[in-house]
C-alpha cells in the first residue's frame, strides 16, 4: 500500500471492545493484570505489554505503529517534545568523555542541548562544516558518539548529503542521527538514504494544527542499542513519554499529513517563485522590490544551490519552509508587524502561514558572535507556507513589504 494508504489503515494494536474506529485515548496510568506472572512478564520485558503510561501507552502505540508501517523502522518511540526525542536518541550514545560531531547549523533549542546542558556532562560538541567531507572525517575519532544533523537547516536551508555523510559515519562505526522535522517521512526515505536513526518533531507537520507537542525517535536497527536503551533504561528513568492524549491528536493529524503536505509544499514553491519572479523584475528595472524583499531562498528553487541534492533526495517536493531576507532588522520588524493574514508565530507547517525574525526570537538569547558563527543573519525572516490560498498569502506578503516601503 501507498504511504496515503497505510496512514489511514494501519490496524489497532488489539481489537477494541467496542470495534472503535479511531484509536481509543487510554486515559490510565496504569494496567491491571490477570495473574502475577503476567505483571512480571511485562514488567521484564519478557512480553510486550504495558504496565504503567510512562513507558508504554496503547494510544501512543497505534500512533508508534503507524510511523512503523510508513518508514519501515524497527521501532518507533514518541516523545512529549521534539527537544524530549533528541535528547533521548542522544543519551543512547552520548557518555563522558565522548563528543558529538555536527553542524554549526542547528535548531537553537538542539545546539543549546549540546552546548550548555551536555557540556555540564562532560560530552564535548564538534561543530563543523558538513559541507566538507574532509573535516566531517578528520573530526570523528575514537570518542565520537555519533553524527547528528538536520537535513535541511533551519534558517540556513543548507542540505546535507545524507549517502555521503552515512558512508562516512558507518566507515568509522558510528550512527548517523538525522533530525527529519522539515520533510515529512510520508514522502521520502532516510532509511533509504542510510540514516541510522530519525528524530522528528512530530509538534510541527504531523499534529497540523499546532494541536500538540510532541517527537518521535524512527530507529532503524541498525544499532540496537538504541532500542536496548530507550525502551528497557531511558523511558522508564527520564520519563518524557508522549501523553495519550497528544498520541490521539497526532494520530488524526497524521491521517492527513500526505494531502495536507502536498497542498503546502505546492504553495512555498509558487510562494518563492512569485517572490523570486519579483525581486529579478525589480533589479532588472532597477527599483525597490515589493516588499524591499532582497532575496527569496527555497530549496525548491532551480537557482538554489542544493537543489539539485534536494530532488535527489527528497524527490518532487521540497517543503514548506522558505525565508527572505529584507534590508536590516528594522525592516524585518516593520514587515512582520504589518502582516495581516500570516501569522506572527514560532513553529512550523501548522495549516496557517507563520512569519517569524529568528535572529531575535529562537536564536535571541545567542551572542551575536555565536549568531554569525551559526550563520543566522539579522535580515532573515522564516515563512511557515500553510494551506490558505497562495494569492492571499502573496498578497499578505506584498502588502507588508509596500508598506515597508513607504515608512
Ligand atoms: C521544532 C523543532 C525541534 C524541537 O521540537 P519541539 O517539538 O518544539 O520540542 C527540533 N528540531 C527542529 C528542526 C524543529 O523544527
């Protein structure tokens, strides 16, 4: 079956009482068990069964299973947060002593968890350009954990070249950890691509609505560790669980997610063309663009330069994330207030259109030298693309930019 298919059928973990057609939300914290060897079964792990919500929940585990049946994972695991199923999927391999390798290019929450709160546990982060294969190589070495990156950074837009990156990591015995949030895993394939481990957080594309928090952790048993550490040590001792009722969420956005993503993706691309197809007329007849928009960058783009790698390995949809970047922060600000219709908003890919200035919110507490290391430019607005009518949203775009104009 197609991945539209299976994420609307994938079958209940047992037949409901009441043959329910959407998951029942287990609101139990705990289960009764028929006789003291079953209990023990399970509390062993002997039999696959829940005992107590913090560790297994049957309405998170239809939600589990489905992200199984669409990736073909060995196990799935969910999380209350994107930020809770990084910092499990790193704690399978992060000990003293060991470091990180990875990009300078992170989510602000994820460099913040290496670089502050690691640090503290005496697990060293090495951020570097991925882009050059050479310096990936050199900075793996015995104590390396693992690689970890993000596919398409946010707000850099920079593409890693997941094949290649794999070869390496594999040539050197470690597992390469990809944080998957902006192309959802309905359209393509990290296992594919050799992948070791996907987080995604499924807060962004997967609950749409901007309903729930909320992560997942997508092992590929390529290191069973992983599997070994979260279910038998790290659910039960770090306790961030998915909630049932997050799981329930979830799970009705996950049945639209393929539709839903197709409709958003088709919007960004015609988003960033009109926007493009306006910045090249106005510096062709030498004026002010509408919008004082400067540059438009989308991977989809033919003139980005990854988007080559993109089509490759994302195939014909690139995402709903764009940025653009206008003249200082200023007119970052002055743009964002005069939006009437997209959001002033974090998060991404809910249904609406969000527009966020990241430099001063998600990457507002770094320095500006650790700003510019990380290459997050004070010009930059990021755009969530949602499902309204792409006329409106460009319209709400022009708009904001003209009035910027005239100020
Ligand atoms: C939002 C986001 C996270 C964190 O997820 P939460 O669900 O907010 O904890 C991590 N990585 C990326 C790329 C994100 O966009």
């Amino acid at each position: 079956m197609k991945k539209a298919t299976i994420a609307i059928n994938t079958k209940l973990p047992r037949q409901d009482a009441y043959g329910a057609i959407a998951m029942p939300v287990y609101h139990t914290a705990a289960y009764e068990f028929e006789t003291a060897k079953d209990m023990a079964d399970a509390f062993c792990g002997r039999v696959l069964a829940p005992d107590y919500s913090r560790v297994m929940n049957p309405t998170v585990m239809h939600l589990e299973d489905t992200v199984k049946a669409l990736t073909g994972a060995s196990n799935v695991f969910a999380f209350c947060s994107g930020m809770a199923a990084i910092t499990n999927a790193l704690l399978v391999f992060a000990e003293q002593g060991k470091n990180i390798v990875t990009s300078h290019h992170l989510f602000g929450n994820t460099v913040a968890l290496m670089n502050r709160t690691f640090t503290r546990f005496g697990v060293e982060t090495r951020q570097i350009d991925l882009l050059d294969l050479d310096a990936v190589r050199d900075a793996i070495d015995e104590h390396t954990a693992c690689l970890y990156l993000e596919i398409v950074t946010n707000p850099q837009l920079e593409v890693a070249d997941l094949s290649a990156l794999a070869d390496i990591a594999h040539e050197k015995g470690i597992p390469l950890i990809a944080d998957t949030t902006v192309i959802p895993f309905t359209h393509f394939s990290a296992k594919q691509l050799g992948v070791d481990i996907e987080v995604v957080s499924s807060t962004k594309y997967i609950s749409g609505g901007a309903t729930s928090l909320g992560g997942l952790v997508i092992d590929y048993g390529t290191f069973p560790v992983v599997n070994q550490r979260i279910r038998f040590e790290l659910l039960f001792n770090v306790g961030c669980y998915m909630s049932p009722h997050a799981a329930y969420m979830q799970s009705l956005g996950l049945e639209t997610l393929d539709a839903r993503y197709r409709v958003q993706a088709q919007n960004a691309l015609t988003l960033a063309k009109r926007l493009k197809e306006e910045v090249v007329n106005a510096q062709n007849e030498n004026r002010p663009a509408r919008g004082l928009v400067k540059q438009v960058n989308y991977i989809g783009l033919e003139d980005n330069p990854f988007h080559e790698l993109a089509v490759k390995q994302f195939g014909e949809t690139a995402g709903a994330m764009l940025t653009i970047d206008l003249a200082d922060r200023k007119a970052c600000f002055s743009f964002i207030d005069h939006l009437q219709l997209i959001r002033r908003a974090t998060n991404l890919f809910d249904n609406k259109s969000l527009a966020i200035h990241p430099y001063s919110t998600i990457f507002g507490n770094f320095t500006d030298e650790e700003k510019q290391a990380m290459d997050v430019r004070p010009t930059t607005i990021r755009i969530s693309v949602g499902l309204e009518d792409v006329d409106d949203i460009f319209e709400d775009i022009a708009q904001a930019a003209i009035h910027e104009s005239k100020n």
